[in-house]
C-alpha cells in the first residue's frame, strides 16, 4: 500500500518544531484503504490582539507543489527556531497558522478533486451573479467529470469544512490577517489572485490589496508576481475564499486578505516538454533542481506575507490615503469600473 511521503515529512517537521508548534487533526479522509489526517499547525502569539497569517496547500491534489512549498517554509521556521532571535522576535507580534495538505486524499491519489469527486474550490455555497464558463466555472453533473462543486443542498466536504474551521478559529478571531493558498497550473507566469471568483465586482478591502500589490513590488523588487484579481481571468460558483471573505465582512472592523498563489506551471512545461505527457507534470515540476528553485522562489515571498501581516499597521492605508488606493486600484485593475460599484 503507498504511502503519502508528504504526511511523513510533515510529522519529522512538527517532531522538530516540538513545543513551539500547536497542532490540531480536524478530520481524517479514506484513500486507497488509509484514514489521511487533515492537519492544522499554529505557531507564533496565540494573543487575539496581534495579527494573523495562514498559509494553505495541497487544495488540489495534482498541485502538489502547492503543499510542497507551505511545508518547505514550515520547515524552514521549525530549523531557525532554536536560534534566530529575528524570528523569535517576529513570533511574539504574530499568529502563523499552516495546513500544507488540504486535500491528502487527493495528493495521494493524484487528483484534482478529493476521494469523493468533489474540486474543494467549487464547493462552497457561493453562486456567480455572472456567466461562468462551462465546466471550469463548477458543476453539478457528475463527480465523474473535474469541477464537480458537490451535489445541490449538500453540506461541505470534510476538506472544506476544515478550511472553514480553521480560517474562522485561528484567523478571523483576530481583527487584522491574510491567507495565502498555494497553487499551480495557470499559465507562465506566477499570479497573485484575490477575490471575488464569482463577480467582477470590486470587494471592500480593494484600497488594502492595492497597498499591499505596492509593498509587494517594492519588496521582492527581482521577483515577477502579476497580482490582480480572479475574475480578471474567469469566474467560478463555489470558491472557498470568496466564501470566507464574504463571513469575515459580517464582522465590523475585521480586516481579512485572502489571497491566491497560483504558480505558473506552463513554464517548467516548456523548459520540459516531455512533461506534457504526463498529468503531474502538468501541475509539478518533475525534475529535482527545477523543484528546488520554485521551492527557493516562493519560501521567501510566504515569509513577506508573515512581516506584512506583522506590521500592517505601518503600511496600511487610512483617511485620504485609502481614498487614494481606492482610485489607483479602480483604475489599475477595473477601468471600466465607477466607485458605486465596490462593494
């Protein structure tokens, strides 16, 4: 029977994080004969007072990479623990929670959607006010075909509902935070999405997306991130996130950023043609040193979302500042867009 290596290396990470990782199992799934554990793990100030980040990986099962790289920056906290006073210091300002496999059943599998059939982004209760394309938008037809959204007026899968939990729990309690949910597949270049997915109605927090676009470019100068919004690209019913921002806006003074990384996976692709053939390689990059260097490329970016978090109050636009982001940020991403309609 195979086992999924990612959970082993996931258990040596956390037996070296040892006291200073809090870890919670919220459900276990069925795969090939295996119960696979969906794991959270806190580290950092449990204080509400203080910011909060979450990172997430391993939603779709063939994207891999995603877990890969929010378990490689876990790891890289858990070695640095024992002696960098600098991160030590970052910890007492801030809460950093990590579920780096999302969907294990899938990971195991090696499928985009999890055990039962269900793509854990088109699953939540959220419908598109716009047309959505066919298929890839979500769909009720059959768990037989991708995008399967799970069947009408069924609860969340496990998967999701432990997203759900966590982001509410460990995130949303705090007035200010960010979550970072890695992916790949779209495209050649690394993206940057924030919600909505189902409208192409600003959100509310746009003058926020926009500062933090700015720090981000001005920060990781050499780096080559597109941010924009999701549905600059398409629109989809059911997405998590868009689910989640939508709770965090019934909670007056709550700041939540939910973001998207979404790893350009056509380029190790065109660096490796025969990965064509092969439905991972799609998704991943299936030679050792190309892995490294995505690995090198994108610890560093989840470790700049952690310092934003931390200190959001230092570039977090208010009064005619935020007024100012608001129109750069209408004009940047939604030309076509007036004030009126940000929600």
């Amino acid at each position: 029977m195979p086992r999924l290596q990612l959970l082993d290396d996931l258990a040596r990470c956390i037996d070296s994080g040892g006291a200073h990782f809090e870890t919670r199992t919220l459900c276990e799934v069925s795969c090939q004969g295996q119960f696979l554990p969906v794991q959270a793990i806190m580290v950092g100030n449990p204080d509400l007072r203080v910011p909060a980040v979450g990172f997430f990986g391993g939603v779709h099962g063939l994207e891999r990479i995603g877990a890969e790289v929010v378990l490689a920056f876990l790891q890289n906290l858990a070695g640095r623990l024992r002696w960098d006073t600098t991160l030590n210091a970052l910890l007492e300002s801030v809460r950093i929670v990590f579920m780096p496999m999302v969907n294990p059943g899938g990971i195991l599998a090696g499928t985009r959607a999890n055990p039962n059939g269900v793509d854990l982004m088109r699953n939540a209760p959220v419908d598109s006010r716009e047309r959505v394309p066919w298929l890839i938008g979500g769909q009720r037809l059959s768990p037989r075909l991708p995008w399967f959204r799970g069947g009408l007026d069924q609860p969340m899968e496990a998967e999701s509902r432990a997203v759900w939990e966590v982001v509410t729990t460990e995130l949303l309690t705090h007035s200010f935070c960010i979550a970072v949910d890695c992916h790949s597949g779209f495209g050649m270049a690394d993206r940057i999405w924030f919600p909505y997915a189902h409208t192409r109605v600003p959100i509310s927090h746009l003058p926020e997306m926009h500062a933090l676009k700015d720090l981000l470019q001005e920060t990781l100068c050499n780096y080559r991130y597109i941010f924009e919004p999701q549905s600059g690209q398409y629109l989809t019913h059911g997405d998590l996130w868009d689910h989640l921002y939508q709770a965090a806006l019934q909670q007056p003074g709550r700041v939540f950023l939910p973001l998207t990384l979404e790893m350009g996976s056509w380029s190790w692709v065109k660096k490796n043609p025969r990965q064509f053939f092969s439905l991972l390689g799609n998704f991943n990059p299936l030679i050792a040193h190309r892995q490294q260097r995505v690995l090198r490329r994108h610890v560093p970016l989840l470790e700049f979302f952690a310092r934003a978090a931390c200190s959001h109050d230092r570039w977090r636009p208010s009064g005619g500042e935020r007024e100012r982001h608001r129109a750069l940020a209408l004009a940047h991403w939604y030309p076509e867009r007036t004030e009126g309609e940000v929600q």
